[in-house]
C-alpha cells in the first residue's frame, strides 16, 4: 500500500524570506518589521501568522497512525488564508 499526505503551511512564521521582506518593507517606510508583520497578519483569517509549532503538530498528526485511513490528500495549514475571499 502506498499513502500520498502533504501538507501546505503558507501564513507561517518565522520564515527567513518573511522576516528579510519585512525588514526591507519597514526600512524603507521609516517603521519596524513587527509594525509590518501586524499589519500583514490582518489578511489572514486567524489574525496572525501561524507558528511552527502548529505547522509540525500537523505533519506529525500526518505521519501518525491516526492518519493512517487518509490518502491523497493535502493538510493545509494557513489559518484560513486560502479558504476566504
């Protein structure tokens, strides 16, 4: 037998790209990269930005044996980020 599980976790921080954007964001607007991760976060669902820690409980929720029924799916794990309009 052979399962297919992924998982897709795009509205998560810390991420180094995140942070170097942020950075450049805020220097260039004379303000903080945690000004501009604030006023990011508004866009997602949740209101902020998911941690690595929820991220990993999914993929260990994956690879557990309580998962062992689901195939061919994706987890996606973005606070909601790509469920709204």
């Amino acid at each position: 037998n052979m399962t297919t599980r992924t998982y897709a976790p795009p509205a998560v921080t810390p991420n180094p790209g995140r942070h170097r954007a942020a950075a450049e964001i805020a220097e260039a607007n004379n303000t903080d990269a945690e000004a501009i991760f604030a006023r990011n976060s508004t866009g997602v669902p949740q209101g902020r930005y998911g941690t690595a820690e929820e991220v990993a409980a999914g993929v260990v929720f994956l690879a557990s044996s309580a998962a062992n029924y689901i195939n061919g799916t994706c987890l996606t794990i973005d606070g909601g980020v790509g469920t709204h309009v």
